[in-house]
C-alpha cells in the first residue's frame, strides 16, 4: 500500500484504506436504492492485497452485511484472497438473537467460534495465536450504552499486546452523524456497558470511534480501517438503501435504535420501557403514573423533533400509565435531552415514585453505569430541573466536538437529503483533519485523487471532503 507512509505520518499507528486505494469493480451507485457500500463491500471490491493469505479472526454477526443482505462472515468466507479460521462472536451471539446479558457459548469445529461474552470479554493470546489480523465488523447502535464498541476496544487493546493488524470495516450509524447529546462518561463510571469518554450519542461510526480509540486512550494498535462509500452523516437509514438486520433482539428496526437511545438509558429505574414487548422502547409506564398528565407536560415542554401520546398498559390488576413516544423529526431529535425530560416529568408529578435499582454488586447504581455518570441520578434526587441537567453537559459536548473533529472521515453538513440519488463529486483519500490553533488562520489544504477515484468517481464520491493533507 504506497501511501501507508503519508497516512501514518498523519496519525501515527493507523491507515485509513479507501476506494481510493484500490481497484474497483463495483456496479455503478446510480440509484437510490444502492446508494452506500458498508466497508465490507469496499475491501473485497478492490485490492485487499494487505490481508492476502493472511489468516483471520473475524468478529462479526448477522447483522453485519454488504449490500445484498449477505452476512460478512459469509462473503470473507468465500473469497480466495484470504483466509478466515476463526471467529470471534459478541453479545447477542453470531445470529444476534440471544438475550441481552445471556452468555455467549464458544464452539469448536473447522472454524472454531470464539465467545466475547462468556468468561472472557476480549480475545485471549490462546485466541489470537493462529491469526495474523482481527478483522471487525458490527453493527452499532450509535449509542455508548451498548456493548459492541466496548467489545471493539478491548479487541483493539488485545491486538496491540500482541503484534496483530486490526482492520475495522465501517457501516453507518443508524442514528446518522450530526446528532451528539448526553453527558461525556467519567472515567470513574467506566464498564463494558461504558468503556472510554464519549458522550451517551456519539455521532460517530465505527471506524471513526476505533481511530479516536487508538490515540485518545493510548490503545496504539495497528489500526487498518476500511470506509463506506457514498455514505454521508446526515444520512437516516432509509437513506441507505441498505437492509437492516437486528444486532439484537429487540433493536428490530432502525426506529427503534433511535427509540433505545431515548428510552434504553432508564434502565436501571424502576420504569418499564416495553423491552420484551411488541413495541420496545416505544413506550415509558409505571404504576401509578397518569399518562394524560406526563404527555401534556411534556408536550408544553416543546422537546424537538418528538410528540408524546398518553399510554396505558397491562392488566386491570397491573394497570401502568404513561407515554407513548411518537418521532416526528428523527434528524432534531436529541435522545438523552428527551429521556431527562421524560423522568424529570415523573418525578415532579408523581413524587417518590421515580426509584433506582442497585446493580449486580451493590455498590453502584446500573442507571450510573448506563449514564456514564452518578450526576444525571443525584441531580434527578435533589429536584434539579431537566433544562439544567442538559445544560450540565454542554461544555463536555463542547471539548468532545472538538476532539472528535480530528477523527471525522465524512463530512459533515447540517443538510437534509433529498429523497434522490447524490450527485458524482470529486472524491479523495480521506485521512485525519489535523487540529488548528484556535489563534491560528485555518489553512487551506491541498488535496490529491488518486487514480483508482478518478476512474469511478461515484463509488468514490460519499468521501468527498475528506482528504490528505500536506
């Protein structure tokens, strides 16, 4: 790979391999329905001479699919230029559908399945013996408070401490890249639900957290990580033209991921948010809670991008009361600003019933493992309000922006897409933006298309904007 040197000299211990790269021969993204390529089908459409004959780990799932809905696992399987002989399985299992928290079994054969889950949560040095490179493929939820990117940094880690490649192949985020809300986790908060400093939305991809992984928290892997083309951050999921396969049970569609990023961080409170029903994290209830009331109050409230309709559910002898959350903006919506709302509304409604349940070893609160924090939960007690808990993460989000500016692969532009196909435009080799002194007059960067880019510029065109700079 010729210019592995130039993109090193930029961020020391990672390549960022693009179309741009390599020789493709994907058909052409002329309509809507094939608009974005996840990485995987980026790699095994052009020159993956980096990983030829090498043997891979592979970790992976279901729902990690190129274009025509075919799993990773099978598409690196049947290709000829390398060799998968193991794979690494985490939460929810290979097929996605086990239960969150259940144990994930290893198993043995040709291809051995090694479990991420179980009495391990990262590969061992037994694991990665027989590999040369991890190879990682997942689809995320966009959300910290889900265990896949925890899952990813602890196999980082684990391939740095032994002198093995690691390759992430990226793929959207259903929450879209523009959107970042919620407080910045503290370390002293850290766990797998939780694992590095990132807000609760991160509006992030894969391949850009694994980058602002390997620097900012020191991991220092050998970090390969192959991008999407034609995806842009202000993107919805349906803008993709890409299936979606649950990576886990209940996150059952795209809606619902950006339902769970709202509801899904209550865990650990008393309050019931439908997991296991046939609209989870559609709905927040409780006993005793007057759906009619909390939906007016906070409708006066004039959160964006969301509407709430009073709920009931259950039994005559079980009956629970609350709100139905109707998404009328997805791209306005800010998840975590909607779920302080929604408690705080229940508390001062409802006084005393709002309650927090210890986690496994009693000496801390699940709810401040899922927050990444025990301010959310002393300033819900102490009667703060819900614009002053948003505004008490404000300044991290801040200094989080700016960090995370140098670790961006696709633009970001505020804009709305049209229901319509992008226009071709001149794609180059996206690499890392480095940081202006703020007193500094921003330079204008000269930027360089390869070759392979200048043949194809449609599949390369979702990386317009990025580029390397000299």
């Amino acid at each position: 790979m010729t210019h592995q040197p130039l993109l090193r000299r930029i961020l020391p211990g990672a390549v960022v391999l693009l179309a741009a790269l390599t020789a493709l021969s994907l058909p052409a993204l002329s309509t809507a329905q094939t608009r974005v390529y996840p990485g995987v089908d980026v790699l095994l459409s052009g020159r993956i001479d980096f990983l030829a004959g090498k043997r891979i780990g592979l970790i992976t799932h279901r729902a990690a699919t190129g274009i025509g809905g075919w799993p990773t696992a099978t598409l690196l399987g049947l290709d000829p230029r390398i060799r998968v002989v193991a794979l690494f399985a985490p939460e929810h299992g290979l097929s996605g559908m086990l239960p969150a928290g259940a144990r994930v079994p290893s198993s043995e054969g040709s291809i051995p399945v090694y479990s991420l889950y179980s009495d391990t949560l990262r590969p061992t040095s037994g694991m990665l013996a027989g590999i040369d490179a991890l190879v990682f493929d997942l689809q995320d939820v966009g959300t910290r408070a889900y265990t896949y990117i925890s899952t990813m940094a602890l196999a980082m880690q684990a391939a740095a401490e032994n002198n093995k490649l690691f390759v992430v192949l990226d793929r959207p985020n259903p929450l879209g890249g523009e959107r970042i809300d919620g407080p910045v986790l503290d370390r002293a908060f850290a766990s797998f639900i939780g694992i590095y400093p990132v807000p609760a939305v991160h509006g992030m991809t894969i391949g850009e957290l694994a980058m602002l992984f390997n620097r900012e928290f020191g991991i220092g892997a050998n970090l390969v990580v192959v991008p999407m083309a034609g995806w842009q951050a202000s993107m919805q999921w349906d803008d993709t033209g890409l299936s979606w396969f649950r990576p886990s049970p209940m996150i059952q569609s795209p809606a619902v991921a950006l339902l769970h990023a709202a509801t899904g961080v209550m865990e650990g409170t008393n309050l019931s948010v439908g997991a296991g029903t046939n609209v989870p994290f559609e709905t927040v209830t409780a006993r005793g809670v007057r759906g009619d009331l909390l939906a007016e109050r906070l409708n006066r409230a004039g959160i964006p991008g969301v509407w709430f309709a009073p709920q009931v559910a259950g039994t005559a002898d079980r009956r629970t009361g609350g709100i139905r959350l109707l998404i009328t903006d997805p791209r306005q919506f800010l998840p975590a600003t909607a779920a302080v709302y929604i408690m705080t509304a229940i508390r001062d409604l409802h006084p005393g019933l709002l309650q927090f349940v210890p986690s496994g070893d009693k000496r801390r609160y699940l709810f401040d493992l899922v927050w990444g924090t025990d301010a959310v939960r002393r300033a819900l007690i102490r009667g703060a309000s819900a614009e002053s808990i948003v505004a008490s993460w404000q300044d991290d989000l801040q200094r989080f922006e700016q960090t995370r500016q140098r670790y961006l692969l696709y633009t970001r532009s505020g804009m709305i897409i049209a229901q319509t196909s992008p226009q071709p435009v001149r794609a180059e080799v996206a690499a890392i933006k480095t940081q202006v002194k703020p007193a500094a007059p921003k330079p204008t960067p000269r930027r360089t298309q390869l070759p392979a880019c200048r043949d194809r510029p449609v599949i390369c065109g979702g990386l317009a904007g990025a580029g390397v700079i000299r």
